[in-house]
C-alpha cells in the first residue's frame, strides 16, 4: 500500500541528499590554489556570494530533516486515512466497526464535552447527537487529523496512534529506530518554534548521519505500511 506520494517524498529527499554530497565534495576538492571547488564556484570574483560552505551544509540538513518528519507525518496521516476511507466506502456503521474503531469515535464526539465552557443543554444536544448516530446506524466517519497527534510523531506515539485502531506497530530497538525518530521529532519542533536557528540545529550532525537516519525512517515507514496494508486486507476494521 506504498502511495505514489511516498515514493515522491523518498526520491526527493535522496535527491536533497545528493545534493548535500555534492557540495560537500567540492568543498574537499582542493585547487592548485588551495582553494576548495566549492569557492570556485561561489566565491570566485564577480559571482561572489557571502555564505560559507559550513553555514550552507547545516542550512540544508535542517532542511533535510524537516523534509524527513514531512515524510514520517504524510505517512502516517495518509495510512490512517485509507482505513477510515475503507470504513467510509463500505458504508459501516456503529454496530459493523470493530471495538477500537468504535473508541476512537466515541473519543471525538466526546470532544466538545471537555470544553470547560459546555453546559447542560450542550452535553444534553451532543449525547442525544451520539445516540441517534448509533441507533439510526449512520456511517462512522472519522479523520486522521482528529485521532492522529500531528507534530509530535516518533515511534512511540505513531504506535499508540496505531495501537487504538488495533494495528502492531514494530521498532527495531537496534538500529536506534526509537532514537532516530524522536531526535527528527525535536529537530523539527525547535525549528517549527523558532527555538534554534537553522544554522545550529543540525551541526553537529555529518551529512552520512542525515543519511542514515532517512534510511532508518523509510525501514520503519515501510514496515508500518505493510502492517497496515495488511489490517485493511483482512478488513480487521469491521466487527
């Protein structure tokens, strides 16, 4: 159940990746002058430009690693959406979808109740809304961006997010899958906060660690996939 959208994602964060190698590259490729390539080509007379190779690398492994969390989110949000699409096109109904699928509905229509400004005729007009809902067996509807805690994915929540609507998701503990994932998480929550600049977030990383971490996250994102293409298959969605 590997979307186009998927592979897109994959392609272009390897072709960023080239293009990081590329540059770096240059910048180890010493002239007869001393000068590195890459000052050949940006720092060469009248095409001068004020930005070092160092500020340029780290821009771009933030940006690498934004690009990574962008993949784990669209994969997660899209792979959730197909199990909802499936309740959605077989027309399922309260009584048809399994127990988890029905928690997790019965959690977002209970939403509104948590505001600590609902009052009686609130609570009274929303389980009057429920109780016809089931009792007419009204479709389920669901959206991802309801159930799903978009902007804080690692490991460990995408398998809780997963776990309620009844799919196993696996970590391989030894490739640090865990540690990749929540590392992308805190990298992209301090640049999406303005917490750390886009030179600093990621200098301490190597263009080969940026590397390895995507190939890490594009393992687990496949894995999740298949667990997934496999809970629709045998439709463990209904009842």
């Amino acid at each position: 159940m590997i979307s186009d959208g998927f592979k897109e994602r994959v392609n272009e964060i390897s072709d960023f990746i080239e293009i990081m190698e590329f540059f770096e590259n240059l910048e180890n490729k010493r002239l007869e002058d001393g000068r590195s390539g890459f000052d050949e080509i940006f720092h060469h007379d009248e095409k001068n430009i004020s930005i070092t190779y160092q500020s340029l690398i780290n821009i771009l492994k933030s940006n690498a690693s934004l690009m990574i969390y962008n993949l784990i989110e669209s994969t997660v949000m899209n792979s959730v959406t197909a199990i909802y699409d499936q309740i959605n096109e077989e027309g399922l109904s309260y009584s048809q979808v399994s127990e988890s699928i029905r928690k997790l509905w019965r959690n977002v229509q209970m939403k509104p109740l948590k505001d600590p400004n609902s009052n009686y005729t609130t609570i009274s007009n929303q389980c009057e809304k429920i109780i016809n809902h089931i009792l007419e067996s009204d479709v389920i509807n669901l959206n991802a961006r309801n159930t799903v805690d978009g902007g804080n994915l690692d490991c460990s929540s995408i398998k809780n997010n997963f776990s309620r609507i009844g799919i196993t998701i696996d970590i391989d503990y030894s490739k640090g899958q865990d540690s990749i994932l929540s590392s992308i998480k805190e990298h992209r929550n301090q640049l999406a906060h303005g917490q750390v600049t886009f030179i600093d977030a990621l200098k301490q990383k190597s263009i080969g660690d940026i590397n390895i971490e995507f190939h890490s996250v594009k393992s687990f994102l496949e894995d999740m996939n298949k667990r997934v293409e496999e809970y629709i298959d045998a439709k463990k969605y209904r009842a």
